[in-house]
C-alpha cells in the first residue's frame, strides 16, 4: 500500500483500498496537503468504527502527488490502474480533472473530486462525482457579498487556466446582473512576473478610483497558492494597498496569508474570501477538525473537510455494495451521499451531473491578531439551488 496507507490491525483486512490524487507539491500544495491530513483522519475514524461494530474491514489509501500539473494527473491515475485501485479521490483541480476525465471513464474509474468546481465540467453521466458546487453557486454569493459591502466596482486579476478563466467570468456576470461594473482586468499565468502583473493591475486600479471613487471600487483575486506573491508585489505600487480586496476558494485560510509582509497587505486590504464551509456542521464535530488543526497545523480548508467527509462515503458505499462493478458501485455512491453523506456536511444532495446541488459559504478575512495576523470568520451565506438567493444564515462575533 505505501507509506501514505494507514496501517490495519493485526487481524484486520484491508479490502477497502481508495486512491487519491493530491497537489502535495507545486501550485496549491497547502490544499493538497489539507486533503492529506483530511484522509489520514478519517482513515483512522472508519478503521476505528469498523473495530467498533466487530467488523474485520479496514479502509486504505494510496496517495500520488500530481503536482497540480494535468499531465501528471493522467500519469499518477495510470499508476493507480496497475494497483488494481477504482475508486479516486480527486484529482484536486479542475484542469487536472478536465486532463483525465475521459481516461476514467474509458477506463473503469470512479472519481470523486473534492475540489474541482469548473461549471464545465458538470457532466451527466460520467463517471466523476464533484462534491463541491460549480462555481455558478461561488460566482452569486460573491457578487451578493460585494454589493451588501458597497463596492460597486471591481478590477479582476485571475490565473489563467480553465478555472480562473470560469469563476472570473462567472462572478463578473453575476455582479453586472446586480447592477455593478466589471473594469478590465489582468489575466495573469504563474509563471509570469508578479511585479509586472502588479504594475499592470496598479494602472487599472487608478483608472477605476478615478472614476467611480475608492470606497466603492475593489480587486477580486482569482488565485491559489500564487496569492501571497501577488500581494508581496503588491505591496510596492501607489494605489493597490489603497483599496479592499476579495479573493475566492482558491485563496482562503492559506496560511502564507497570516504571516510576514503579505498578511500585513491581506489585513490592511481587509482581504476576504468565501470557503464552502458548514459553521453548524463544524461546531458539531470539533474533535475531528482539532486532529485535522494539529496535524496540519493549520485551519484545515472546506474542501479538506469535504474530503474528510468524501472518503467516509466511499467507504460506506464499498461495504454496502460489497462489488467492484463500476455500475453497482456508482448505485451505492450515489445513495450513501444522498441518505447520510459524511459526518461533518451531512447529506450530500447531487444534482444531475454528479455536483452538489446546494451549499454554504463563510467569508473569512485576514485579521489583525497582536504583532500577527489570523483568518476569522465573518458571515455565512446558503445557497438551497442553482441560481436561488443567497440566504445569511450567520454573523460572526
């Protein structure tokens, strides 16, 4: 099984064996890694459960690292196939999902992304299950947070691939629906120089105070792991640190942001992010996030939990289906996320396409905390369905 598989007891058997494929390195390393320790969790809890009800099961995962590269992503789902491995958590991004989709299908696998919310991608009838929403769900709630905090214009700097592309477009439209203004923008590629890119963006920025004043102007940053350097950049030009700035999923909780310069910019920007994130379901089970919080060391991300709660499914689904056919086994999956789901979001509601159908988004901005900074919780929205009002359902403290 390899280093990353828990180890079962000496009398247990380990005929559950899950892969995953993670970005434990490269671009958006910190949200594999908090889907690393989320497995290694809930690995434990089910290992624990299945001793607990007398049960000789033991659940396994065999973790490769896809660096967050598509054609990577292809190559380590190969290396599962030779491991005898069907069912997949992941891969983390939608340009790593949209790399090895049809291969999975073509091929027998079932993957359950945990991460992956390019609407593109919502496809009825494959073989891969998303339970996170598309970011249509993201795109409305941001927009709904923007106007309920004045800004009425934005200037949008977004990487470049297929789910930047998506969610800039995406919330862009649902802000103009409501009556703001989308200002151009920077498109930005990582390997770009993010001085440059701040350089770019400043002269936009100006253009767009001047024209519709600072307080009601904003950047919206499409970004992963890439967002500190962005904001280290920056930090030098004459007109970003002056007004607020909003980030997404890709973003949110990162723990380079609540440290050193980049979290002084975050903190003086009031920079703000949603998370799909459940309060009332964390309040419940705060024993497992405390495990996840000391082995990551760090808050574990929404999408950490929502691979928690991904590998308990399938776990779950595999004992009842008791069969490695790919038909019987998507029954199961489908009927264990709908009936029970996970211990931390509960029942997972899917829509036509396999996606979560409705969700729950808290806003976290960078705060100051002493000579440090921290991510606090500021507010929940829910969304019940595609295209539905977002609903506030709790103020932070």
């Amino acid at each position: 099984m390899g280093a990353d598989t828990p180890p079962a007891g000496p009398e247990a058997v380990q005929d559950i064996v899950v892969g995953a494929l993670l970005p434990r390195s490269g671009e958006y390393a910190g949200g594999g890694e908090a889907s690393r320790v989320a497995l290694e969790v809930a690995a434990g809890d089910i290992n624990d459960y299945f001793a607990s009800i007398g049960s000789d099961r033991r659940v396994g995962i065999i973790i490769e690292d896809t660096k967050a590269d598509p054609a990577t992503a292809l190559a380590k789902l190969q290396a599962l196939e030779g491991q005898d491995v069907r069912i997949v958590i992941g891969p983390g991004t939608s340009a790593e999902l949209e790399a090895v989709r049809t291969y999975a299908d073509e091929h027998g696998f079932i993957l359950i992304s945990t991460m992956s919310t390019a609407p593109s991608l919502a496809i009825a009838g494959d073989n891969v299950y998303r339970l996170v929403p598309p970011d249509t769900y993201q795109a409305d709630v941001m927009a709904y947070y923007l106007r309920e905090q004045g800004v009425t214009a934005i200037v949008p700097v977004w990487r470049g691939d297929v789910w930047g592309d998506e969610l800039e477009k995406l919330t862009a439209a649902a802000l103009v629906r409501g009556g703001g203004k989308v200002l151009d923008g920077v498109r930005y590629t990582p390997d770009q120089v993010y001085g440059a890119i701040a350089a770019d963006l400043d002269a936009r920025v100006a253009r767009a105070i001047a024209a519709h004043g600072r307080e009601k102007v904003a950047v919206y940053l499409v970004s992963l792991d890439e967002a500190d350097r962005i904001m280290g950049a920056a930090m030098a030009t004459e007109n970003l640190p002056k007004v607020r700035w909003y980030g997404c999923d890709g973003s949110v909780l990162l723990d380079s942001l609540a440290s050193g310069e980049p979290a002084r910019f975050a903190e003086q920007t009031k920079f703000t992010c949603p998370a799909l994130w459940n309060q009332e379901g964390v309040a419940s089970n705060t024993a497992t996030i405390q495990k996840m919080r000391e082995l990551l060391g760090r808050h574990p991300d929404g999408y950490g939990l929502a691979t928690y709660d991904a590998l308990w499914i399938v776990a779950m689904a595999r004992t009842e289906a008791d069969t490695a056919d790919v038909a019987m086994l998507k029954t199961a999956l489908e009927r264990t996320a709908e009936e029970s789901g996970g211990p931390l979001f509960g029942p997972a509601h899917l829509n036509g396409a396999g996606d979560l159908s409705s969700a729950h988004y808290t806003f976290w901005t960078v705060s100051a905390d002493g000579a440090a900074c921290r991510w606090v919780p500021v507010v929940q929205y829910g969304i019940a369905s595609a295209g539905a009002t977002p609903e506030l359902e709790w103020v932070g403290a």
